[in-house]
C-alpha cells in the first residue's frame, strides 16, 4: 500500500446499455438490457433503469424477461463499444503510461507514471474531475465512475462506492474505517462458495473477516485464497498497476450433475457458452485465433480438441460452429461429466476478411494430430461468405429512410426505428427482410 493515493480506478457505468441509450434516442431514459436475446442467452449489461427491476449482469435472459418484460432487449454492437472504449483508454494514457486495461470498460492508472507530480488529495481529485469531464465530452455522453486510492483494491473501492456517476478519493489513513462495514464479498475472490465458508464463521462484513485471527481464515479457505482475503480485509495490497497484462485464454466450463451424451443437448450447451465466451473476449476488446473444445469422460479422461483460424473471431456463432466440429471427432456415446469452449492466440484486429470458409464456415490452419481435416467442398457447397442478420439493435441504413437500428425481426419482415445520435427520435418502419434497399451497416 502507498502513502499516496495514486492509483486510479476507472469504471464506465452501465457501459454496453449506456452506449446504447446514447445512440438510440428512444430509449434515454428507458430499461434496456444488453446480451444474449435468444431463450439461452445472458445479461451482459443492463442500464440502470432495468437494474431498479432486479435485472443484473450474468443473469439468465428469460430471468430478465421475467422481471422487466418492457425493456428493449439487444443483442450488443461490439464495434461502437471499442469506438469508444478507445477513447477513454486514450484519454487514460494521456494521464499516464501505465494503464491497466481489465475491460473494455474498466481500467486502472498509475499516475506516479505521467507527467502529474503532484500527487495530493486535492491535486488528484481535480485531476479525476477534469478526467471524467473529458470522458463525457469525447464519447458525446458516456458517464465514468473513478475511485483513487492507495493500492488497486482501494482505488476499486472508491470506484464502487462512487457509482453511478461519481469520483470517491479515499486519503490515505482512512483505508481500515472505509471497508470495514462492505459486505465481504467486496474483496475480490470472496464469491458465493467462499461465502459460504466465511459465513460459517460468521462473517458478514469486512469488520467481521478482520475479528478472526489469520489461522482460522486460512484453515476455513486454504493458504493461497486464506492470506489473500486475509491481507485485502486490512487493505494491504502492494500489487502494481501492469500496462502488459493481458488474458492467454477465455473459457467457459459446464459440470453436469449427470453423465450427458445426448448430442443435441451437448449442442445447446456449446451454443450458450460459445455466446458468454464470446461476450468476454468482446470486452476485453479482443478477438481470437484458436477455439477449444475440453470434454471429461465419466472415468476422469480428459480429451481436448483445438482449431486455429486463417483469422481472428469474435463471433458466437463462428465459436460455436467450429466448437461443434471439434466434437464430432469425440464419440459420445459414453457421455461426458464436463464440457468447456474456449479460445486462445489474441489480436487487437479482426481479421475474418481472411477467411475462406468451407461449408461449415471455418478454416482449419491447424489441429490436434489425432483430428483429420476435412476434405475441400466443391466449390457449390460453400456456403455464402456474409449473410445479413438482422439482431435486435444492429445498425442498418436504408436507401430511402438513412440509417436507424433493428427493434426486431421474424416471419420475413424488419422492424427498424430510423433515428440516430444526433437526430432524437425517430419513426418505426416495417420492411421486408430482403429489401434491396435495406442495409446492415
């Protein structure tokens, strides 16, 4: 922990909803929900206005249809996210070198690294107001919740206690009297599992983890996690704001409480995870060359299976097509106790202009050894490299109309509201889903 409060935490608030409501105008002001739409899918962000319903994010989609059944429900514009997550990251790096990215929307920043000496409360407090000031103005509304502390888990705490839309400076000094009354999940790594052990002990707050001597913490949590809570709960955390870090591999894991070996079942979960790992490698503003697939057997065997692209993907529907190919080199007959997708070998680019799909739309550059590829299709059994998709919230433009976004689409038609950032609300149309004239963007 330093003497100074020099480590900046920054969070967008609400960032995927916000985005949205700032580039549809209908919707300021109103629940909207970002993620998965389809009957499987995941809350990746909901605004503030669905959070009052009970809406969160990793939060089931048909939950969230249950408790705020009058929202707009969209399927996420990863582009217009990494507009202007770029954006703050910039304006973040402007303050200082060491940046630590932990999301498209989350970074923290060592100001000890810039050109800002002057390291005072009152100094850094005008320095994150003027921060937050130029986040609104660069990214035409977007809000951003800073905390400053003297370590990344106070500086997260100031971030926290400060939302939506505010900026908490915790001086040093006053470290021990802020956590002490957060409930002890707000140290990072106490989820429902440690919880749950804590709670055997009594504890309920950050107070209640600091009454129990470090034996009894480590012997209920085990050394590593024990000494890690252990220090958090007296804000003792010396760990340094690192510019390079970056994720090796994204994944996702099921552990059925029955052997499965149905394979449409087995088909379903690759979908749903192929969705949630491909919202967390769209955070982190990345896009991945490998995808993975990891099955257990009933006796413990474990088996993995990995395809690299000739590009880089994002893309559920790509993860999740090529995840299924995997598995069908792996008979199923004898069930599975376990089943993952993930993805590996990041680039800041996309790159699926390179791909020469075959007729399940992916390109093998390399696989396990025990994996044949496949024989080449014939030229008339590939399939068409792009077709449009008409996700609720995608942008479209209209020959006719301009541009506006998708608010659904079923049975051959689209429905579009035609309004943009700068143009306030704007009418609802109905078109057909092949008019020539409709385009997406």
């Amino acid at each position: 922990m330093r003497l100074a409060a020099s480590i900046l935490h920054l969070d967008l608030d609400a960032f995927f909803a916000a985005v949205e409501q700032r580039d549809k105008p209908s919707l300021r002001g109103k629940p909207v929900i970002v993620g998965g739409v389809g009957s499987r899918g995941v809350v990746s962000t909901a605004s503030y206005e669905a959070r009052v319903f009970g809406v969160h994010s990793a939060m089931p989609m048909h939950e969230a249809r249950r408790l705020c059944p009058h929202a707009a429900f969209l399927s996420g514009r990863f582009r217009a996210y990494r507009e202007s997550s770029q954006i703050v990251m910039g304006l973040l790096r402007e303050l200082s070198p060491l940046v630590e990215p932990l999301s498209l929307d989350e970074a923290f920043v060592d100001l000890t690294g810039g050109a800002h000496p002057d390291v005072s409360p009152a100094a850094v407090t005008k320095l994150a107001e003027d921060l937050r000031a130029r986040v609104q103005a660069d990214t035409h509304g977007l809000t951003a919740s800073v905390g400053v502390g003297t370590s990344k888990f106070i500086a997260k705490v100031g971030s926290e206690l400060a939302k939506p839309d505010g900026l908490r400076v915790i001086e040093p000094g006053t470290e021990l009297d802020t956590i002490a009354d957060l409930p002890a999940r707000a140290i990072p790594g106490v989820g429902p599992a440690t919880m749950e052990r804590l709670s055997r002990l009594g504890v309920r707050t950050v107070a209640d983890i600091r009454a129990l001597s470090h034996g009894e913490v480590v012997r209920e949590l085990g050394k590593a996690n024990g000494e890690w809570v252990h220090h958090l709960a007296f804000a003792r955390d010396d760990r340094p704001v690192s510019p390079d870090r970056e994720a090796k591999s994204i994944s996702v894991e099921d552990t059925f409480s029955t052997d499965v070996r149905d394979r449409d079942e087995l088909d379903a979960v690759i979908e749903r995870d192929a969705r949630i790992v491909a919202e967390r490698v769209a955070q982190q503003g990345l896009f991945a060359r490998t995808i993975t697939l990891k099955v257990k057997r009933p006796d413990f065997t474990i088996l993995s299976r990995s395809l690299t692209l000739n590009g880089a993907t994002d893309r559920a529907s790509t993860i999740a097509r090529i995840a299924r190919r995997l598995l069908d080199d792996v008979a199923v007959e004898d069930g599975f106790r376990l089943l993952g997708v993930g993805v590996a070998g990041f680039t800041p680019a996309a790159q699926e202009e390179l791909f020469e799909p075959d007729a399940e739309g992916a390109v093998v550059t390399h696989t396990d050894a025990d994996l044949p590829l496949p024989d080449a299709p014939a030229p008339e059994a590939v399939r068409p490299r792009w077709v449009p998709s008409f996700t609720p919230g995608a942008d479209v433009v209209h020959d006719e109309h301009g541009a506006g976004w998708v608010w659904g689409a079923g049975l051959g038609r689209v429905t579009v509201r035609f309004e943009t950032r700068e143009t306030g609300p704007g009418p609802v149309r109905t078109l057909s889903a092949d008019d020539p004239a409709l385009h997406l963007v």
